[in-house]
C-alpha cells in the first residue's frame, strides 16, 4: 500500500483525486488532505508519505515552497496537479518530475501512478527533485540543468550550456554535449524541441536542434550551421533567413 498526501487548494480538486485513486488506484491509501503550503507542510510531516499530489499555485505559496519545506526530511515522490502548464513547464519537464493537467482523466492518472510505483518499489534517486528546485530558484534557464533518462534507463543531469546540439535517433534523442561526450535519451527528439523552442535553441531542420551560443557561423548560400566544435548541420531554406535575424538581434 502507497500512502497519499492530498495538497491542493480547490475542495473540488482534492476530492476528485480521491475519488480517482480510490476507483483506479486502490494501492493508493489517501492519509491526509491540505489546502495550503503550510497545512501540507504539517500532514507531511505527521504522516510521512510515499506520494504526494501537489498543486502548483496556492493561497501562501506554490507546490515548489512544499518541497523545499518537506524534501530533506520526507523522501516521497510528487506529482503536480495543475490547469496552468506553461508557467513552471520548463522547471517541471527538464526534471522528469510528474505532471497531471486539470481536468484529470483516468490514463493521466494512471500513467502517473504507475511510474512513481515503479519508483518506489526501485528506491529511486530524489535527484530530480534538487535539480527542480534548483532550477525553480535559478532565473537565469541558460545556467539551468537537464534530467534526462538514457535508454539504458540510467539517471543523467547535463548542464545546459554544455548542449551544442541534439538530434532524433530514430524514437529516441542524442544530445552532442561541447565535451565530445554524447547521452542518447528514451525521449523522442520532439519532445526536447517542444521544450526548448522558447529557450535559446533553434531548430535547424526537421531532425536537429542546436544552441544559439554555439553556432560560429551560418551560411545562407550552402544551406549550412557551423558550430563553434566544428560540427556542420544542414538548414532548411525557410529558417535561414529567420535564424540569421535572430542571430543579429
């Protein structure tokens, strides 16, 4: 049995999620619910859980406050609930830490569960947990770190600066880090280009994406992106034109 912590402002939220885990879930165990950061701080404390659902945006705070209130002392594993992706999507995602968008549907939340048992029953490492609140206390997303799981299903942080380019390898993603070192992750190459298309990456072709800070030149004419390492990536006609203005601006 899984015990659960429950924190989310909206009665409605947490009774939905109780409802769902006690239908879908009933390994789950539901110990306590919270309204608030401070509130869940306590329950957690008290009742020490394995798995706790956090909202994002509280009255006193933000799911990230209860993490840094709670993480040194409770190992459990989090699960943000919220109808707001885009504000924190890039602090969550780099970190392979669970996120469930509101309304909550079965296979979300199922899909949820299911890999934070496989988490607990392995006694996984909390290391996205300090690389998403390191990020969350980072304003600066150039400095920022990258979780990533590599198809062994090995743990590995890359410093962002250090990406020079990733590409698509079949249905996984190869990032080419300015040590020479490459990490295949078992994501596909679309999900990092849907991450890092705000960020200051840009993606050179159906297939690759480089970091702004390492291209040493663009050739128009060739239809060419040369890295700072010496690396040589084609470029679509359509985004030359767009990458050299964002180059100068």
């Amino acid at each position: 049995m899984i015990k659960a912590v429950i924190i989310d402002d909206e009665r409605n939220s947490r009774d939905i999620i109780a409802l769902m885990l006690e239908k879908y879930c009933p390994e789950v165990k539901v110990a306590a619910t919270a309204s608030d950061c401070a509130a869940g701080i306590a329950q957690i404390r008290e009742h020490r859980p394995e798995l706790v659902f956090l909202d994002l945006e509280m009255p006193d705070g933000t799911g990230f406050d209860v993490l840094m209130g709670t993480q040194q002392e409770v190992a459990f594993e989090a699960v943000f609930v919220t109808a707001f992706e885009k504000k924190f999507l890039h602090v969550i995602r780099c970190s392979e830490v669970e996120l469930i968008l509101k309304p909550i549907d079965k296979e979300s939340l199922l899909q949820a569960v299911t890999l934070v048992k496989t988490r607990i029953a392995n006694n996984s490492s909390k290391q996205r947990y300090e690389v998403l609140l390191e990020n969350f206390n980072n304003v600066q997303h150039a400095s920022w770190k990258l979780l990533i799981y590599d198809t062994n299903g090995e743990e590995r942080t890359i410093f962002l600066p250090a990406v020079e380019c990733f590409e698509a390898q079949q249905d996984n993603c190869l990032f080419r880090l300015d040590s020479g070192v490459e990490v295949q992750a078992e994501r596909p190459f679309r999900y990092y280009a849907d991450l890092f298309s705000t960020l200051q990456f840009y993606q050179v072709n159906n297939t690759q994406m480089v970091q702004l800070a390492n291209i040493s030149q663009v050739d128009p004419h060739l239809g060419k992106v040369m890295l700072k390492s010496g690396i040589v990536l084609d470029i679509t006609e359509r985004r030359r034109k767009d990458l050299l203005n964002r180059m100068q601006r």
